[in-house]
C-alpha cells in the first residue's frame, strides 16, 4: 500500500517525539527498498583519515571537491584548505590578509578554472586560476551574506543560494534573481543544496517539507514530480551516469527518478536513527554512496554495506561523499574529519 506523508504528518510526528522524548519515533512505513546486507565490499578498501594531529584547521569539513590539477578542496569552518596528499595549505585572513575570509562552506571550481567560496557569513570569494580574488556580498547585491551553495550553470553563471535568497552571479559580475522566485512567495528562501544538471536545470532544495524546485525554461518552478511522498523534506539531489535524478528524502531514504518511474531506497542503519540523507554519489565502478547522519550506506549489486561507528567510522555524521579521478571515495565528517577509501591490492579473508 502506498502512504502519501503530508506536512501536517510531518508537524505531528515531529511534535509527538519531542513531547515523549523518544528518540527512536520514526515516520510511517513507505513502499521502500530494504536490500541484503553484505560487509565484505568495505574489505577490499584501505581506509585512511586525516583530522587536526595531521594538519586539518579543524574537525569539521563541510565540503570537498577535487580541481582540474588533481588537488583536493576542503570546506571547514576555520578555513579554505588545499590538499596535495601530503600537506594542507590553509587558506584564510589569518594566514594571508590577502584571504579575506574565515570559513569555507561551500565550494566550486568553475569552466574557466576559477575557484569559488562560499562563506558562513562573508558572502562569496571567486579565486582566479591567476591568482586574483573578487569578493561579492549583500553591498554588491547578494540577498544573505550565509552562503549556503553554489553552482554553474550551463551558461557560465554561477547560481548562489543563501540562508534567506536566491541569486546568480552573471558572468560580467552583475547578481540578478532568477525569474519565478516572487510568484512563488520565495525571495527569501532558505536554500540549502543548489545541483546544476546534464538537461540545463537548476535544482533548488531546503531541506523544509515540499519546499523543492527547480529553474528550467527560464522560469523557477515548484518540484511535484514525486509520487512516493507528499511535500517531501529533501535534502540532496543527484544525476548518476543514466541521467535519473535522485533525492535524498528525510529521514532516511533516497528516492530515483528516471522516465517517469520511480524507486524508493531505505538507507538507514540498523540501531541508529537517522535523519537526512545529505550526499549520495555514483562510484565509476557503478556502487551508490549514501551519507547521513548515521554514517555511510553503500548499495553495491543486489546488496547494501554499512559503514558507521560500529565499525570503524569517527563520525557518523557525513557531509560530503565523492570520488577522484584515481577512483578513491572521499568522506567528510561533520566532527571526524577526513576519510579516504582507496582499493586495496590485498583482500582481507576471515576464517
């Protein structure tokens, strides 16, 4: 039987577990996919992490990306960070006025090479691939100086979103908003994950119930192509190599569209609660990733593997899962630091 989940649900069931205090209070069942549990696909990874003893400027990293040279961008709250595999160049007005900046929440490389930061509070930092530093914030027309997420769009436009607005930073540096946001009631929307697709869309997200949409023939729109749930709380969105999308819906499912059909995932662990499911990823051996706030989920074939603090992870809460072009898978812990994932030339056996 399919259950449609509605906001006032949602507001119910949220109520009822902070008026009882349980912590385990759960939405009702949906039509989800539970697959079989198999452990031994983390076998054949070796695992390494890197926290504040090794040269991180803090526990915390928001985001990762890897540039064209092969360096690997960090977010964290004390810091831009660059990272060679060996030592961490931090990059803040701290250790370079030029720098002009304390945090990095979220990051971008863009077409032409630049790097873009968006900041906690300090608006937006383009970085040159020559080295020169542009800095936008509310004087130059951003709606919020808490930058939430960026995005390039097809056309070269870098689309920010913000705690209270959305804009784009047009190539010639004039900010504009996008058309469709005042129709919909939305200049100051909460915008928590911003995703640019193959198809030339810009999917805009919040995290708050029904509360997704996407920009597309030059007009933003509402997104009710979800049959599954009613008014869903996303929290990430994603493209795999055949073009379906995929949504991270709380608490802890991941939804695929493609064509019209639609599958619902359940990804949470055993004996943890979750509550969003925040990255998802396509490795380029096909498996899916899944980070939450009860570690990390990988779907590989007909089967599932979990990784979290039962068995070996620092910290359950994920904020960010991608993988280099060496094939390494890359996690970001919200208080654990760093991890890596590489492919191990030995398998580990147990009796």
């Amino acid at each position: 039987m399919r259950f449609r989940i509605n906001k006032t649900s949602l507001l119910k069931i949220a109520f009822s577990c902070l008026f009882i205090g349980n912590l385990f209070c759960q939405l009702p069942d949906v039509p989800a996919v539970r697959k079989k549990t198999d452990q031994s696909f983390l076998d054949g990874f070796v695992r390494k992490i890197w926290t504040t003893k090794d040269g991180l400027p803090g526990m915390t990293v928001t985001t990762l990306i890897q540039d064209r040279k092969g360096y690997i961008w960090i977010g964290s709250y004390d810091g831009l960070v660059r990272f060679d595999g060996v030592d961490f160049n931090v990059y803040n007005r701290t250790v370079d006025e030029k720098y002009d900046f304390a945090s990095a929440r979220s990051i971008i490389q863009d077409s032409l090479e630049n790097i873009w930061v968006g900041h906690n509070d300090e608006g937006v930092t383009r970085i040159d691939k020559n080295g020169g530093i542009r800095k936008f914030t509310m004087e130059d027309g951003l709606p919020n100086n808490k930058i939430n997420a960026l995005c390039e769009d097809s056309e070269g436009n870098v689309w920010v979103g913000t705690s209270s607005g959305l804009c784009v930073l047009r190539a010639d540096g004039s900010v504009a908003e996008p058309e469709g946001l005042k129709e919909l009631g939305q200049e100051k929307i909460l915008v928590s994950k911003i995703f640019c697709d193959s198809k030339n869309r810009v999917w805009v997200i919040t995290g708050l119930a029904g509360d997704n949409f996407v920009y597309e023939n030059g007009k933003l729109s509402r997104f009710t192509g979800m049959k599954t749930f009613e008014n869903p709380a996303v929290f990430e969105i994603y493209e795999d190599r055949e073009n379906a999308m995929w949504f991270g819906v709380a608490p802890h499912f991941a939804v695929r569209i493609k064509d019209g059909e639609e599958t619902v995932y359940d990804v949470h662990h055993e004996g943890l609660d979750a509550t969003i499911v925040n990255s998802i990823m396509q490795d380029s051996a096909g498996n899916f990733w899944f980070g939450s706030d009860s570690g990390v989920t990988v779907m590989h074939g007909d089967s599932f593997a979990y990784y979290d603090s039962f068995n070996g992870l620092s910290d359950n809460g994920i904020t960010r899962i991608f993988e280099d072009r060496e094939g390494n898978v890359w996690v970001a812990l919200n208080r654990g630091g760093l991890q890596k994932f590489s492919k191990g030339k030995f398998r580990t056996l147990l009796k």
